[in-house]
C-alpha cells in the first residue's frame, strides 16, 4: 500500500506547531509558542512582598486605627445620654376634620392639620424655641457640665447658632404623614435634664398651637366683624340724622302728625256738617239777623278758618310760622329709609358675623397629647458597639474603594 503524505494541522492560539516526521506520518515534536504567560520568578515574589505589607500597612491605618479609637471611645470616654419621648397630634374641634386619610384627598380641612403639624415640627428645631426655653432654662449649663466628654459636649462660648445647631442634634422631632402624628425625641445627660426639656417643648408646643388656631379663627371672622363695625356705623349716623331732624323740626314723628292732623280735619269737616245742618234749619225758622242764625253762620265761618288753615298747614299753602307737614314728612322719609336700611345691614351683618364664629370654633385646633414626657431609667445612647461597627464597616469599605483604585492604576501604568 502506497501511503500518501499530507500537510500538517494548523496550531491553535497558544499550542505548539506539529512537525512531521521524517516518514511524514506523526508529528515528532510539538514547538511550545506560548506569548501571553510566563513562570513566576524568584524576582517577582521579592518584588511583590514590599505591595504586599504596603496593603496590610493601609489596612491597619484605614480600617484597624479607626475602629480601635471608637472602640476606646465609645467603651471608655462617650457620656451616658437620656432619652424621653413626645407624642401627639394636631386635632381640630370637628371630628369630621380628624380623618388622617383625607390628607391624601387634598381636603382643606386636613391639609390645615396637616401644615399646622409641620409648623410645629419646624418650630421644635428653631431659634425661636430655643430662646423660648432659655428663658425657662439654662439649656448652656446642661450640655456642657464637666462629666460630660469632649466630643459631645457643648462649647459653654459658644454663639447663639451653635447652640441652636447642638439643639437640633439633640431634639428630633418627626411627622408621620399617614397617621398625623408627631413624635419628638429629646436627649440629655441625665434623665432630670431629659424630662424637664421634654416638658418644656411640650408646654411650647400647646402654646403655639393656641396662637396658630387663634389666629385662624380671628382671620376668619374678620370679614364679617369689618362689615359689622361699618354696619355698626353706619346705623349710628343713620340715628343720629334722625335725631337732628326732630330737634330741628321739633317733631318727633311727622308721620304720625300728619295722621292726626288729618284725623282733627274730618272731624272739623264732620262738625262743619252738622253747624251747617242746623242753620239751613234755623233759616226755615227764624229770621236772618236772629241770635241763633248769626251765631250758626260765625260757627261755620270758624270752622271753615280752621279748616283751612289745617290744610294749609299740611300741604304748605299760606304757612307762616312753620314748615309744612308734608315737606316734613318727606324730609323724614329720608331719614327714617336711610336708618331702616342700616337697621337691615347691621341685622345681615350680625348674622353673619355668629355663623362665622361658629364656623371658626369648628375649626379651632388643639394639641391632643397621648405620650407625655417621662423620666429614663436608662441610657439608650450612644449605642456603643453599634457604633463601633459602623465605623468598621465604613473604614472596611474604604479600604476596599483605596485597594481598587490602587489596582487600577497599576493595570494602567
């Protein structure tokens, strides 16, 4: 049989060539060509030992230091601090406006709650709460007593704003949205100290609340208690016009004058009637110059003076001593429509001035306080060995952040 010969395989990336033998049937040596690795070399492990104790080195500086001082700190040197707590909620009078929920519905009555709960947590960590508890308090002294270490203690020089950022590190209070709630916690270094701040921000905090729903409520009606005060003055000018009026008319109700002036003509009209009856009888009798006849006719002739002089006094015709009746009477109609029209206004402007009264003390807002403050037994901070485990935690982590920079660059260099 008669072998024919064949080309060799090519080589895979990083295999040896095949080389044929000299019959050419089978590979007799395979030629190493590896060109991406090498044997690791006496050299480089001493090269290696100097990156390997300058790791440890930064290991023990970044990771190892830090947590050995917290851990002395927190065991040995950090004060003891007391905690107590607040709880309450802004209420309104309505229980209908009570409902947390309706928070989310965009209801005005709970959005009032809801930013008069904020203004409250908001001036717990004010300057203006902590003036208003130093005048109770000397909050200096408490933070910054001799047994108290270093690093938690309060400059007792400190400015006005450091003492207001110390207090807020210590005062945390907290709005929970879904219940309405707040929740504030006070710390100090004695469960005295923790009570009798609590305490404070408490009785602050009510007093507060009382100014704010005051406020609402005044800012209510003060609508309606302008348009009573000018109602209200008006139906003062309005009298006082009408009294004008009757001292200078003399008259206290022209109208009724008028009435009775009326009535006083028909009855001499009436009397007029009847003289004049009985003189038509008196002619048929008895001669025109008889004591009867002459005394009839000046009957009739004074009444008809009286009549006259009635009427004239009424519409104004021939009146000598004093104004007409009926120019009184409208002058009065004047008068007495503008005092009827501020009776009226003043009436309507009462009126609404008691239904928002009443609408205001619906909304009148209260501290409704279920935790009150109470005197710690014993200390909840600092947590020490969680603490301590924080602080591994975050030196451990960066370590690891230098390490990977470290490599990186020395991929790259």
């Amino acid at each position: 049989m008669k072998l024919v010969q064949t080309a060799p395989l090519p080589a895979r990336p990083g295999e040896g060539a095949l080389v044929a033998g000299e019959d050419g049937q089978a590979p007799a040596t395979a030629v190493p060509t590896r060109r991406f690795s090498r044997r690791w070399t006496p050299a480089d492990e001493r090269a290696g030992k100097p990156a390997r104790w300058l790791s440890i080195l930064v290991f023990l500086l970044v990771v190892g230091l830090p947590t050995a001082l917290a851990a002395v700190y927190y065991g040995f040197f950090a004060s003891s601090q007391y905690a107590t707590e607040i709880q309450f909620g802004v209420r309104s009078a309505d229980a209908q406006r009570n409902d947390a929920t309706s928070i989310f519905q965009g209801m005005a009555s709970a959005s009032q709650i809801g930013l008069q709960s904020n203004i409250v947590v908001k001036y717990i960590k004010s300057r203006s709460m902590v003036d208003a508890i130093g005048q109770k308090i000397d909050l200096r002294k408490m933070f910054s007593g001799p047994d108290i270490d270093e690093l938690s203690r309060l400059d007792p020089h400190a400015s006005v704003e450091g003492l207001v950022d110390y207090w807020r590190g210590k005062v945390e209070p907290y709005f929970e949205l879904t219940t309405g709630i707040v929740s504030v916690q006070i710390r100090a270094f004695t469960p005295e100290d923790a009570l009798t701040i609590g305490r404070n921000v408490l009785a602050l905090s009510e007093n507060l609340a009382d100014d704010l729903s005051k406020r609402a409520r005044a800012d209510y009606v003060k609508f309606a208690q302008e348009q009573v005060e000018e109602a209200s003055e008006k139906l003062r000018q309005a009298r006082q016009a009408v009294l004008e009026f009757r001292d200078r008319e003399r008259s206290i109700d022209p109208n009724k004058e008028a009435d009775s002036a009326r009535l006083g003509i028909a009855k001499l009209r009436d009397e007029l009637g009847r003289v004049r009856a009985d003189y038509l009888t008196a002619r048929g009798r008895t001669s025109e110059n008889s004591t009867v006849i002459v005394s009839l006719r000046d009957r009739i002739a004074a009444l008809e003076s009286l009549i006259h002089d009635a009427e004239a006094r009424m519409t104004g015709m021939d009146a000598k001593e004093a104004l007409p009746i009926s120019r009184n009477i409208r002058s009065f109609e004047n008068v007495d429509i503008e005092r009827q029209l501020a009776e009226k206004f003043y009436d309507a402007a009462m009126q609404s001035l008691q239904r928002a009264q009443f609408e205001a003390s619906r909304r009148a807002m209260y501290l409704e306080v279920f935790v009150t403050p109470s005197l710690a037994e014993y200390p909840v901070y600092p947590r020490r060995l969680v603490s301590v485990l924080v602080v591994a935690l975050a030196s451990f982590g960066a370590w690891i952040f230098l390490l990977m920079i470290y490599y990186s660059i020395r991929d790259h260099v």
